[in-house]
C-alpha cells in the first residue's frame, strides 16, 4: 500500500514537472529547443520518480538509514 508521505512527495514533484513543462512551452519559442528542454524536464521526473519509488520500498521492507553521531570514548 502506497503511504500517504510517498503520494504527497510524488504528488509535489509530479506537479512541478508539469508546470516546468508548461512554461517552457510558453517561454521557448522553437519546437526542437523546447523538445529537447521538455525532454531533459521529464527524463529527470522518471529519475526522481524511480528514486522515490525504490526509497519507498526499500522502508516498506524495513530498511531505515539514518544518520547517526560518532560517540568517542572519552577515558
């Protein structure tokens, strides 16, 4: 089951790419720069999308990374 944090993240970033792509219709006047623009905006969006993806699974399963200080001994 897809939590309620993923769906928000993906939801924002979803949103964004999609307002990115729009005004670079509308700033870029020929359709080869904004093809190639438009295409760079949704091939990071799929890189995003996956990363998110797999961080999801990856605390579905379990895994939990988090940073955590180096305690030194002080005797």
């Amino acid at each position: 089951m897809i939590t309620l944090a993923f769906l928000w993240s993906w939801t924002k970033l979803t949103g964004l790419a999609a307002l990115a792509v729009v005004l670079e219709q509308i700033l870029i006047p020929g359709f080869w720069v904004f093809a190639l623009v438009a295409g760079i905006t949704i091939g990071l969006w799929v890189v995003i999308t996956a990363a998110l993806l797999r961080e999801w699974r990856a605390q579905a399963a379990g895994y939990h990374h988090q940073l955590t200080s180096i305690r030194r001994d002080r005797s």
